[in-house]
C-alpha cells in the first residue's frame, strides 16, 4: 500500500518548502524507495501559465507540455520521480473539474459543497499518484497555513488519513524559528501559533522542520516539542545554507529526518547511498576555474524568474569544477549604456526565454556583441529568436527585420506564428508545449555536444523560424544544426564563424540536473572556460600572444 507524506508550510512563506519537499523525495529514493512528487496549489489560476514572472516566477514545463509550478523544478532536479499533469493541481483546475461534473449532473441534484465535494476531488487527485509501484507520495500543500484559500486542502488532507488509516500518512510542517535580535534569542512562538492553527484544523503534525538561522539549543527543542505536542526526535533543524542548496538533503539526514520518516510510515528501506551528492559538494567547494557568465533578461532582477536556467548553469560549474558569478542583466540596461560598458568582462552571454517587446532591442545589442566578439554564446527560445532577429539585420542585411510578435508590419518576417496558432484566441495552454523530437545536424557544435542524433526537448512558443529566409541566412553562414524530424521546424541556429554560438527553440535547462549537467550548458560553460584561460594567456605581461585591448579584460 501506498504511504502519504504531506508537507504544509506555517508562519511566513518563502522558507523553501519546495526545496525540502524535493529533498526528502531524493533521501527516500537514495533509501531505494519509489516516490511520487506533487505540489497543490491553493491559487485560483488554472495554472501558472499565464502568470507573470514578478507574481510567480517561471513557469516550469513538464515532458507531457504541461505549465507547472516552479517547485516541480526542484522535484526533478533532486528526484527521479517521473512528473505529468498529475503532479500539480490549483484550485482553478479542482473547481474547474467539479463545476464540470455539476454540469454533466453527476452529483444527481445535490447541492455541490466545499465539503465533500471540493475536498473529494482533492483527495481523489493524491489518490491518483498511489499504486502498487509506488511506496510514498509526497504531497506539498502551497501557501502558509492559516490562508483562507489553502482551508480546502488542509481539510481534505486530514480526511485523507481518516481513509486510508493514520499508519499510512504523515504530516511535516515546515516552520520557521526566527532569532530577535534585540532580545538576542530565538523564538519558538511564531512555530508553537501555526501548529496550533494547524491543530485547530485537526491535523497534528508528525514531525517539524524548523528553518532558523541559527543553531536551535536543546532547551528550544524541548520546548517546541512540549507545546506542539510532537516527540522530541521529530524536531528537526533546518538551518540557513550559505553556502549551497545542494547541502539540504545532507543537513536533513545528518539530523535523522528519512531514519524517522522510514520508522514511522513502517517502510523497508536500505541505508542512504548519497555517494554522488557528496562527490558533487566536493566539487562545489574545490572549483578549479573562476568564470562569469551573462545572462541577459526582462526580469533580471527577479531570482526566480529564470530559476532553471541559474540552476542549469550551475550544473555545468559543478561538472567542469568552475565556479561561476553569474551576471543577472537588465537587456534595458543595455538599451542604456551599449554592451561594451556591461558585458565586456564576462566569459560567456546567455538570453533566455520571455515574452513581450520589452528589452528586445538590449537583447539583440547584446547578441551583435557576443557574435561580433567571439564570446560564448547560448540562445534560449527568445533567445534564439533574437540571434535570428540579430543575424537578418546586421549580417543577411535585412533591414529592420522582425519577429510578427513585436512588428507585425516589418518588411522582413525572420521570426513568425507557427501555422496552427494562427487562429488560436485562448491564452491558456495554447502553445507549443511538451517534448518534440529534433534531429541533429553531423559536424555541428548541437551534435557535439549532445553527441547523439535524436534529441528530445521541452518547448514553450507560439513564433518559429520563418523557412522563407532560410536559404539566404544559409548563404550568409547561419548553420541550421537541428530541425523537427520532417524538417519544417529549425530548433537550433549556430553561426560557425564563432568560438561557440548556439541558440535552440526549446528549452534545456528543464532538463538539467546536479549531477547530470545539461550537454548544451555543459559545452557552452565549457567554452567560456576556455575564452577565460585564452585571456588570462594572453593578458599575461610577458606573453608573445597580442594583449586584448582594455575593454575586453576584466
Ligand atoms: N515569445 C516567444 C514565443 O512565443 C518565445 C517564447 C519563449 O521564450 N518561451 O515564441
């Protein structure tokens, strides 16, 4: 039988829920255990499609095309828990089913209720990640307790248990123990308030993680414990990483979280094997190369707004040992004050996805100077569509050549409406979503990388390459490296008179994980190593090779 663990969230939001959720996911399968991941998310959009990245940061794309909640990044990059629709339910698409049902007059002429009728839909979509192959589901609840739009879920999870027996589910309630400074301690008041509001609802939490940036004494524990009515061994110290995400997962099993899990769910579980989590740690702290990259966008100063894009950076740092400052760069700030001022010291330029013509114009600047400079280069689905919108111009000689979504009026279409979006007027879920198969060109940098000639990538766009201008930017040099396998679709641009310029229609960072860095950002950070080590050489006093001029070097 399937066991359920739920995860709330009390006192603020923001403590990194999604993050400890993915972390125990990944201490239980390292345990040999099959977990399945789901995030419930009391909002009343029907996903965070349409949302816009100050309100909810990216959105994150599954393999089955579905517009997810960014903590389902966190799952796949610390789980190997396989994620679809199932994984991630809003209020909007619980009423959405309900209303539906009412409609076809399933419910035979009863009034529909928040209960039973929400919290039965809820509870049947938990149900529907149980069976005979999965040992846990791990469902985290969205939102902070005590928020009137969470109340439905919070009732159904406690029904839940009332179903399937105490024995089988467990509640983690996530908590934080801020220090005052002013009295110079910790407080366990804010924590002892929320598991009340908890209790009231009548869910008596199982075991409190306690985020603090501070070490919480032994005297603080028992308290918490007494007064939340949880056994001491089930306060566990979640404190403040400095240093890295990647430590969660070690710090919660250091402080016997998954022994403690795997007790009280009575599962059969082998010691942890986290052999390639440490080696990865080791990596982190030990780099052998200090590089920067760029990474040009709207929302640069948004951290969660290109949250996997920053991940999968990272992933390639840690598996060429290079530590890498990541620039985060308004492309309006480039509109400003040129390139040269902004980006002149970095090893390597990135533009990643977004939507509306804010910035365009920076995006292009910036890419007119990567290709001209011959710094790494990697294009993420706007950004491959403005390397396009950059090449047309400045080396097919299309002048003010466009994408038909910033210019539906330019002389030079470069970038268009695929053809079944055309009519297309509904905004939600309408675009090319999910995993499409793309076929590598022999002899291109793509196929380097990936070292395969059949790739499949997650995508998220309505616009495309416009084929009428293929055959001229082929003349002038562009390299259409991967296409769709009946090639009408081109899915990556390089310009082969550069160290390393790549640019893909899809999205890899989705697919990036710690200890298994994406091969496009693996490659790409490798190049920017190599330009990297290329002007320490040359930069050094007594090298034979030419100096770069002032505004090049760092
Ligand atoms: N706005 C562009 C399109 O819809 C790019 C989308 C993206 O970068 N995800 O095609």
């Amino acid at each position: 039988m399937t066991k359920h663990i739920f995860v709330t969230g009390g006192v603020v939001s923001s403590l990194g829920k999604g993050l400890t959720s993915a972390s125990v996911g990944m201490v239980l399968e390292r345990r040999g255990l099959r977990v399945r991941m789901q995030k419930l998310d009391p909002y009343i959009n029907v996903d965070p499609g349409t949302m816009s990245p100050y309100q909810h940061g990216e959105v994150y794309v599954l393999d089955d095309g579905s517009e997810t909640d960014l903590d389902l990044g966190h799952y796949e990059r610390f789980t190997d828990s396989p994620l679809t629709r199932d994984s991630n339910y809003t209020t909007g698409q619980i009423y959405q089913s309900v209303i539906e049902k009412e409609r076809r007059g399933e419910f035979l002429g009863k009034t529909v209720q928040v209960i039973p009728h929400i919290t039965d839909e809820i509870k049947s979509v938990i149900h529907k990640l149980g069976s005979p192959d999965v040992d846990v589901v791990i469902s985290e609840i969205g939102g902070t307790v005590g928020d009137i739009e969470s109340l439905p879920f919070l009732e159904a999870i406690r029904q839940f248990s009332q179903d399937v027996g105490k024995e089988n589910c467990l509640y983690i309630h996530l908590t934080l123990v801020p220090y005052l400074k002013a009295a110079a301690e910790l407080k366990t008041k804010p924590t002892q308030h929320s598991v009340g509001q908890l209790r009231q609802i009548g869910i008596q939490p199982d075991i409190l993680i306690c985020r603090t940036e501070r070490s919480i004494s032994q005297d603080d524990r028992q308290k918490i414990a007494l007064f939340c009515n949880v056994p001491l061994e089930a306060v566990i110290e979640e404190r403040d990483k400095d240093f890295s995400i990647y430590e969660v997962p070690l710090s919660l099993v250091n402080n016997g979280l998954d022994e403690l899990i795997v007790d009280r769910l009575s599962l059969q579980a082998d010691t942890p094997n986290l052999e390639n989590w440490h080696e990865l740690l080791h990596r982190l702290r030990n780099p052998r190369h200090e590089i920067s990259i760029a990474v040009v966008g709207k929302y640069a100063e948004h951290k969660d707004a290109y949250k996997s894009i920053y991940e999968a950076i990272d992933h390639a740092g840690i598996h060429h040992e290079a530590q890498i400052r990541v620039g985060r760069i308004q492309s309006e700030e480039i509109e400003r004050e040129g390139p040269e001022r902004i980006l002149a010291g970095y090893d390597g330029i990135l533009i990643p996805g977004g939507f509306g013509e804010r910035g365009i114009e920076g995006k292009v600047d910036a890419i007119r100077f990567a290709r001209e400079r011959g710094i790494p280069f990697l294009g993420i689905c706007l950004g491959m569509q403005c390397a396009v919108i950059e090449y047309a111009r400045n080396v097919v000689g299309l002048e003010n050549a466009h994408s038909t979504e910033f210019n539906t009026d330019t002389h030079h279409p470069v970038i268009c409406l695929l053809d079944d979006q055309r009519n297309i007027v509904e905004k939600g879920g309408t675009m090319r979503l999910g995993t499409q198969p793309a076929s590598l060109r022999e002899g291109s940098k793509a196929r380097a990388s990936y070292d395969e000639a059949e790739i499949q990538e997650r995508h998220r766009h309505r616009y495309e390459f416009n084929n009428a201008y293929r055959q001229q930017f082929q003349a002038h040099g562009m390299l259409f490296s991967g296409t769709n396998p009946d090639d009408t679709l081109v899915e990556i641009v390089e310009v082969t008179d550069h160290p390393w310029f790549v640019a893909v229609q899809f999205h890899p960072e989705f697919k990036s994980q710690p200890t298994k860095a994406h091969p496009l950002f693996a490659s790409f950070v490798e190049a920017a190593v190599e330009r990297h080590a290329g002007r320490a050489e040359r930069n050094k006093p007594n090298s034979t090779r030419p100096q770069e001029s002032p505004a090049e070097s760092e």
